[in-house]
C-alpha cells in the first residue's frame, strides 16, 4: 500500500547538509517541495539536477540554502540566466560542479 506525506512532514525529513537530486528545465519542478524547504529554512543543501536546473534551484539559492550545485546548466531556459545563482556563482559564495 502507498503512503503519501503531507508536503510538511516530507520536508521535515531532508535535514540540513543534505544531497537533493532534483528535476530541472523548469518542467515538473516540485515547486510546493522548494517552498516548503525555504519555509522550513533547510540550510547548507547540495543540489544535483539532471539535465539541468531551474527556477526550484534559483529559488533554493536565493534564499541562501544552497553550498554546492552540480548541473550542467541552471538557466531559465528561453526566458534567460538564473539572476540568484549567477549572482552568487559569481560572488564565490556557491561551488558549482560543471556536468555538462
């Protein structure tokens, strides 16, 4: 039998330190997931994104809960740079592990 958690207790179980393998493109990004995570402050989270990431891990970033990001991109597809990790990519603030 299935079991389904509200999205609360879901996110209550990623710890800080966390490795989040997460969908990216912007298609099917768990958005509730990114919210509730900024909501509940879960800090010092490694993303991995397959094929690349999107707005679920800018949103992570700019909120400052992010230390690492291995992708092969992270963009907002046709609509341009991610603004939050460009920023603190560029600021040193974030190791980013190229895949592509």
């Amino acid at each position: 039998m299935t079991k389904f958690l509200p999205i609360e207790e879901a996110v209550a179980k990623i710890h800080s330190g966390s490795l989040l393998a997460m969908s990216g493109n912007n298609h099917k990004s768990s958005m509730a997931i990114t919210r509730e995570l900024v909501r509940q402050n879960v800090g010092d989270l490694k993303l991995v994104f397959t094929p690349a990431g999107g707005i679920n891990g800018d949103m992570l970033i700019g909120a400052g809960l992010v230390t690492a990001v291995e992708t092969g991109s992270l963009t907002f597809g046709e609509s341009g740079l991610a603004p939050n990790y460009r920023r603190v990519a560029k600021e040193g603030g974030i190791a980013a592990m190229d895949t592509t």
